[in-house]
C-alpha cells in the first residue's frame, strides 16, 4: 500500500471519528432535512378556508338565514361572532379574532325578491392569503346561491336581463388596492431585525470559547446574568438603529403607509429584540463551536419563514405546527407589526402578544444564564 493511500486512510479515520463524536453537529445533520419535509408537508398551505367570520344579520328573515347558509356550507366562512353593525365587525378584525365579515342589510327578502338582494362581505386586507380566498369563494358563493334562486323561486320578471337577485359588494380593509408589499413588509421588517438579533447573540459566548477569552470571564466575579446583560445592552443598540433605517425605507421609499402609533411600536420593538437576544444568547450557551450556533440558527430562520405567519397563515397549520411556531418570538411580534403599522391599532388589542414577548423575554434570557456554567467542560 502506496504512502499516499496510507495518509488518506488516515485522514479519513480521523474525519470520521471527529464527526462521529461531534454528536450535536451529526444530530443536526439527519434531523434538519426530516424537519424541513415535515414543515413544508403540513404547514405550507395557500388556500385559506374556514375563515374566522363575524355576522352582522339585520335582516333576520329566512333569505337571509339560506345566505349565511351557503356561506358555511362551502366551507370557506366559519361564523364565530354575531355582532350587531360594522362596527364591532371591524373591532372584531382589528384584535385579530376573525378574518371576515358578513354584513346583511334590512329587508333583504324583499330586495332578493325585486331582485336587488345586497350583501356585504368584509375581508382583512393584511392576511394576503385569507383576502385572496374569501374574495374568490364569496364570489363564486354569490354567483350560486344567486342562479339557484334565478331557476328555483324568484320570478324572472322581477329581474332584469344579465343581473342577479344578490350582489355582494366585497370591502378589503386595510389594505384595499391589494399592494403585496403593504402585506409583506411589515413581516419583512420583523423577519430581518429576527436575523440580525439571533445572529449577533448567537455567536457571543460561542465566539469567546473559540478565541480563547471565555476562561478570563469564566474566572472574573460577573455572575451569569450579569454576563447575558453585557451581552445584551449593545447588541440591542445597533439593533435598534437597523430597526430605524429599515422602517424609514419601508415608510418613505416604498411608500408603505405607517398608521399606528410611533412610541407603541418602539417600546413593543424594544420588547422583541430582548425576546431574540435572549433566543441568541440561549443557543450561543448551547452550542460548542460557531459551525453548531450557525445550525441552530439556520433551523430558526427556517421555522420563522414557515410558522410564524409571515408567509404562510396559521390559521390553517396543525395544531402542533402552531405551537411550534409559537416558540418563537417572531410569531408574536408579527402580529403587533402588522396591527400597528397596517391596521393602525392600540395596546388595548395587543396586550396579549406584548405580554407573550415579555414572559419569552424573562425566560430566555433565565435559562441563558442558568445553562452558562462557571467552568469550561
């Protein structure tokens, strides 16, 4: 046997047994392409049915009832509230509770009848795919539910030539000229600070131990939570700025209209970029090398492009996508971007996700600080 074979053989021994002991890495290696084929099997849906509804019926007759009827039926519309006007359907959509609206004028009976039966259907214009379903399916439910009365029971005297005895007149909220990027840069304002934060934590203690400074900390009197702070303080600043000049674009270059409140959506953007920093800093302790921290957070960015909503919703994932997803903060903050900057909501409708990102910003940061040991392993 040649020397040259001999080296190589060796050289292979040795890669071999190095990945085999980096357990970790080879864990990462056989579980990340099973996670994306399960991720992209179950949760990447773009037709949205059972929509979240809200009715408004103020006609009250059996017209009216055969409508709603149809709706339900086609499984595109889930009626979850019965509210009393517009109104409360738009508060409904604005706290995130429905995705639609059905709204049902007084004496529809009687204008089917004459064949001039009006209805109005209300879609949540900052969920591109729901708009996208529910434009399409009440169109269709109208344009049915209207030729089976034409062949059934309205008298065609009573309609004049090419019409039909129900128009729905459909209303997007929020974003009504349909501008995709009205829909997508919110969540590509939340996504990249995500990147940015996760990365910039991720590496902090890892990048130490490879250098060869996490012996001197190690050994200093700081106590772990005092070391995450540290950590934490200026990352937060240069996140902080990226934050400022990305909104700035979004605003005055791409023309995407701000319609909330500024000081709201500082403080909740603060309370999302400590949520990340404390995710980063989590896996920096967990990870050994930078090659380790960089997978964790390959399968971050995967699981926040896929379960968060910031492309797909999640109002048709599985339940257990769902909590998946919830266990990132980007899910949270999302919902908060999109409410501020689209809707243009207050505190009052988002306290719940505000109040989620301070419980993952305690507890991330916590089990940072508990898993940081006081000596090298």
């Amino acid at each position: 046997m040649s020397k040259g074979v001999q080296r190589l053989r060796a050289l292979l021994y040795k890669e071999t047994m190095q990945l085999l002991r980096d357990r970790r890495t080879l864990a990462l290696f056989f579980l990340l392409p099973l996670v994306e084929l399960f991720l992209f099997a179950y949760a990447v849906t773009m037709t949205v049915d059972h929509l979240p509804t809200a009715l408004v019926d103020q006609s009250l007759d059996h017209r009216s009832r055969d409508f709603v009827q149809a709706l339900v039926d086609s499984g595109y519309f889930d009626i979850k509230l019965t509210l009393q006007n517009e109104q409360q359907v738009r508060a409904a959509m604005d706290a995130g509770t429905v995705k639609a609206g059905v709204v049902i004028p007084p004496n529809f009976a009687a204008d089917v009848s004459s064949g001039k039966g009006k209805a109005l259907i209300l879609l949540d214009g900052s969920d591109s795919f729901s708009v996208q379903s529910g434009y399409r399916a009440a169109s269709a439910i109208a344009q049915q539910y209207s030729f089976n009365l034409t062949t059934q029971e309205v008298p065609a005297s009573a309609i004049g030539a090419g019409s039909l005895p129900v128009t729905i007149l459909t209303r997007v909220l929020y974003n009504p000229d349909l501008k995709d990027l009205v829909f997508i840069l919110p969540g590509l304002i939340a996504l990249i600070i995500q990147n940015i934060i996760v990365a910039h934590s991720a590496m902090a203690f890892v990048r130490e131990r490879e250098v060869g400074t996490l012996e001197q900390l190690l050994a200093s009197p700081a106590r772990p939570i005092e070391m995450m702070v540290a950590k934490l303080i200026p990352g937060v600043l240069v996140v902080i700025l990226d934050m400022v000049v990305i909104l700035l674009l979004g605003v005055f270059w791409f023309g995407v209209p701000f319609n909330g409140n500024i000081g709201l959506f500082g403080v909740l953007s603060i309370l999302f970029i400590v949520s990340g920093m404390g995710l980063g800093l989590l896996i920096s302790t967990l990870a050994k090398t930078q090659r380790q921290a960089q997978q964790f957070t390959n399968l971050l960015n995967l699981l926040a492009m896929l379960l968060t909503g910031f492309i797909y919703p999640r109002l048709m994932m599985p339940l257990w996508t769902r909590i998946i997803g919830d266990l990132v903060p980007l899910t949270f903050y999302i919902s908060i971007v999109r409410g501020i900057i689209t809707k243009g909501v207050g505190i009052s409708f988002l306290w719940g996700n505000a109040l989620a990102l301070a419980v993952y910003s305690i507890v991330s940061l916590l089990l940072a600080s508990s898993v940081t040991k006081r000596r090298l392993d």
